[in-house]
C-alpha cells in the first residue's frame, strides 16, 4: 500500500522503528519465569540459545508486520495453524495477527524453557504443567479486548452477544462450572441412559441393573459391568447406536450393570473397604444368585476396573474364585506412571486431604464434591474443556451446541473422603496393588497374581489419564491367560467405539512381551472398533446358550424400579 500526496509518494508507516526485543509486553514475563527458573537449575548454554531464538523469532515477526502493512510481502500470519487463531478476523487484522503471532513465540519460548530445566523428572513435570496452564489462560483470544472475533460479533450484533454472554456467565456462575453443552437438552432415562432393564438389587452404595435381553437366547453366564464410581455409568450407554450396554446385551448377554450412589453427607464417612465388600463383592454375589452359576463374566472401566481387581483378590483370598473371565478397559493396576496425573501426587498433597477430609480428619468426615475432581480433570485439557468454553459461551455469547458426552461430563459426582485419601495413598501415592501382600482390604492381604480368570485387557493409545504402557503393566500382575488390546484416540473416545461407525482402528498381538513397546513393535492394526475382537474373545467364556429370562431378577431379588434408576439421577 501507498498513498499519494500530489506527485510525492510517501509511505504511510514512516514512524515505525526497528523491532526492539525489550518492548515485547510479555518480555516481562519470559524474563521472570528464566530467573525463577535459574533457581532450579537451567543450563546456561540452553538459556542462551532460547534467548538467542525467541529475539531472532520477534525480530522475524516485527519485520513480516512492517513488510504486511507495507504491501511487501505475502500475508505470513496465514501460517498460523492454531485453531484459536484461524478465524479470519485474526489473519485480516494486523494488530490482532501480530498479537497472537507474538503469543505463540512467547509461548513456545516458555514451554522450552520449561523443559530445558534441569531436576528430577517430577519436578519437571509440575513445571510443564504449570507453565502450560500459565500460558493457556494468557491467551489473547481469552481477552474480548484482544479477540478481533468477539468484537466482530459485538458490533454486528449491537452488543447483544456481549449481553448474552454476560447472562450465560451468571448462569454458569450459579451452576458451579462452565457449561459445555446445552444441558437442557437431555434427561437421564429419556435420551441418554436409555437401554430398557430393572433395578433388581440396590443397597447405600450402588442399584444393580439387569438389562432385558434382545436375542431370544443367552449365554448362560451373566455378565457384571462395575463402571467408575467417579462418573456416571451411562458413559457406557449414551445413546442406542453407541451403547456399549446395548451392544453386550445383543451379543446375547444376560448383562448387569452397576450404578454407584451419588454420595451425600450420609456416606462422608465410607471407606474403599465398604466400596469394595457392600460394592462390588456384594454385585458379585448377587448376580451369582439371580444367574444361578458359581463364575460369571466381568468387566470394570477406569477406576471401576481397579476395585474389581480388587474385589477378586478380596474373594481370591478367602478361596474364592467367582470370575470366569475379567475385561479391564482403560484400568491402572500398576500405578508406576500415572501420567499427567502425578503432578497432583505427593506425601504433601495427600497428607493434606486426608487430614481435611480423610476418616482422622479433625472435624471428621466429609466428601469431596465432585466439580472439584471435574475441574481437575477439564484443566488436564484447558484450551479443549475451558477455554474454548470461556470465549465461546462469554466472550461470543454463543451457546453450546448439544453433545450427550459432554453432558455425561458435567454429570459429576462426589466421592466419601476416606475411600478418597485410601485410594490416593495406597496406589498413586505407595503403588501397593502391585506388590503381593502390600495392602489389606477388607481384612485380606491382597494379591492380584491369585485371581485365576482369563482377563482381557484393553487401553487407548493417547490416553492422557491411564497411560496405555501403565495399563499393559496389568499383563504382568494378573496370572491368567491374558489378552492385550490398543485401540487408538483417548480414554473415553477409544472405548466408546462401536463397529458400526467404521472408525479408528486397534492393535493385537497374541504374544506379551515384557515392555509395551516391544508388544506394540510385533502388534497389528486392524482397521475399526475393538468391540468385535472382544465380543469374540467373551463369547468362548460364555457357556452355552440357554433361554432369555422373560422376567428380570429372581424370586429372591425382584424388580425394584425401572432402568436407569433413582441413583444416577442425583445430581452432585
């Protein structure tokens, strides 16, 4: 561009100086986190390189802008690939493209500093963590002011997306959390939760669901699902085409499902113990009872996985063996590496919840509410479950569109405080599971390696929150003739993957080699769902095929209430 002032041409931006390093807003910043940093250790020629690059970087920056607004260049700030800044208000805005460009390099100069810091791997794995929530929440697209979208819709809509975004925000206020979907658009039991079964048992801890068969014969061994106490089990059974419930039952099995309590100050005080005898031993026996067999199947997902195990190796030691197969899906027996999670995890942190809500807690017993492990779990992916929420629903004033996963995701629940501080203490904190003897349940030393049942045991490859190779660590506890699978994308997508959709794919591999790395080197992909693989797996385990039952329970546990139930109704 030139402008022209009778035969003279002039250049419109004469006053703008050479790119000057120091005059960076968030100079400040960087310089900071290198001296609080420096105390830690950071090599200097490492620091020198990174100061070094991020100057070149801003110098290169500076000089595309002025070459931009000069009309002598092509425009670079289409090279930006992050989705926060791909709108074209960003890329056709100097001052805005020039902001999140200088963004990225500030950002991508402290994640590198953050990794170039020298001490043990823990403590970098906090600062990695710490520096990328830091630099998330900094992002100019989280400032309506900065936001050259936000304002774009502000002025087409006369300010009306700001006043809407204001009244979701005291919504959302008063809520307790952001909202990620429209959460008027669903019900428990009406469009999500909608597989049709009983309650045929329930007790202070969990209903048990029997499902009504769709095949005219079933397996005769029932099987059991213990989904996470943490969430709601209708993550298994969101809607008809995705209901991995519905897919069990019409592969013809006579399926139970367990669906937790959603505590209240009546269960503060409640143990793993009790989460274990009254939860799952108890779902064990009476779905013995109502199949009339002495070993059924069984399948825990998450953490529902680790007190199944170690239900079973409760019943293991008082000589009982009532699993004729265990599926574990995305399980952490061996808490060896725990991932991103183990940020949060240290003597201190733990002693400090056991001491606030813990069983000794000096005003005893209490819960611990569930937008609390919520938040946590959202932040583990802050640009994704926050951010992307905080600019959408605020700064645009736009609202979610529906999505049942993510109304399962807001759908929190509590946990009793002492089961809480027992968990965190004797596996991610001690690691106790893995070790024959370590840790006492219910009275009984507990020993993984005497549950007998054949396992299958299945992990998603970009699980942020049970790492695959932790999972497959369980191939190494369990002494039955195991089964491994890796289905690709993360802990909820990957498990929730019916065949039907025709997407992702997993790998198999019929040896177990000690490393995971090893069992992925000899594995196969097959394109799809897993499902397919297992259901053929559980289908030798099933026994032979008897009559569907017309009638959910038996005389002795008869129908309390139609499926989904009371219990996961409750709101957190």
């Amino acid at each position: 561009m030139k402008a022209k002032t009778g035969d003279t041409v002039q250049d419109p931006f004469p006053t703008l100086p050479a790119f000057d390093p120091s005059t960076s807003p968030m100079v400040p910043a960087v310089e900071g986190l290198m001296k609080s940093l420096a105390g830690l250790s950071l090599p200097q020629d490492a620091l020198c390189k990174l100061q070094a690059d991020y100057v070149q970087g801003a110098s290169t920056i500076w000089n595309q802008q002025l070459e931009r607004l000069g009309g002598g260049a092509e425009d670079k700030a289409g090279t930006m690939r992050d989705r926060r800044f791909a709108g074209k208000e960003w890329l056709e805005n100097p001052a805005a493209a020039f902001t999140a460009q200088m963004y990225l390099l500030n950002a991508r100069t402290l994640m590198e500093l953050a990794e170039s810091v020298q001490a043990d791997p823990k403590t970098r794995a906090r600062i990695r963590f710490a520096v990328q929530q830091w630099v998330d929440s900094a992002s100019p697209a989280n400032v309506l002011a900065l936001n050259p979208e936000a304002i774009a819709k502000a002025v087409a809509t006369q300010g009306q997306s700001i006043a809407t975004g204001m009244r979701q925000l005291l919504e959302d206020v008063q809520k307790g959390h952001i909202s990620q979907t429209d959460e008027s658009a669903f019900e428990v039991g009406r469009n999500v939760a909608t597989s049709e079964g009983s309650v045929v048992f329930e007790n202070a801890f969990f209903q048990l669901i029997e499902y009504r068969p769709t095949t005219a014969r079933v397996h005769e061994r029932p099987m059991l699902f213990v989904p996470p106490c943490i969430n709601k089990y209708y993550i298994l059974d969101l809607q008809p085409e995705n209901s991995f419930i519905r897919y069990s039952v019409d592969q013809g099995h006579r399926t139970f499902v367990v669906s937790w309590r959603n505590p209240d100050e009546s269960l503060a005080g409640a143990t793993w113990d009790d989460y274990i005898e009254q939860g799952a031993i108890q779902a064990i026996r009476t779905v013995q009872a109502i199949g009339g067999v002495e070993q059924i199947n069984m399948l825990g997902f998450c953490v529902g996985g680790t007190i199944l195990a170690t239900a079973l190796a409760v019943l293991a030691a008082r000589g009982e063996q009532p699993a004729n197969s265990l599926t574990l899906l995305t399980t952490l027996l061996d808490f060896t590496d725990t991932g991103i999670l183990d940020v949060f995890i240290d003597e201190a942190s733990v002693r400090l919840r056991e001491m606030t809500i813990g069983e000794n807690a000096p005003t005893g017993p209490a819960l611990l509410p569930g937008k609390d492990l919520a938040t946590t779990f959202n932040f583990l992916r802050p640009n994704d479950l926050v951010w992307n929420y905080v600019v959408g629903n605020y700064l645009k004033g736009e609202a979610p569109p529906p999505f049942d996963l993510l109304y399962w995701n807001g759908d929190s629940t509590n946990l009793p405080g002492p089961m809480y501080c027992w968990y965190l203490r004797n596996t991610y904190l001690e690691n106790k599971l893995k070790v024959p003897g370590a840790a006492t349940v219910c009275g009984e030393k507990v020993d993984l390696g005497a549950i007998e049942a054949p396992a299958y045991i299945y992990a998603s490859r970009e699980d942020h929150i049970v790492p695959w190779t932790s999972a497959y660590g369980s191939t190494r506890l369990l002494r039955g003739k195991r089964r491994f699978a890796l289905g690709a994308s993360g802990h909820i997508a990957g498990v929730i993957n019916p065949p039907a959709k025709g997407k992702r794919s997993h790998w198999l591999n019929d040896k177990l080699p000690a490393s995971p790395e090893a069992w992925l080197d000899g594995a196969t992909e097959h394109p799809g769902s897993w499902w397919t693989d297992w259901s053929a797996w559980l289908a030798g385990h099933g026994g032979k095929l008897v009559a569907a039952p017309k009638v959910p329970g038996n005389r002795q546990f008869k129908a309390i209430e139609p499926a989904p139930g009371r219990y996961v109704k409750a709101r957190a």
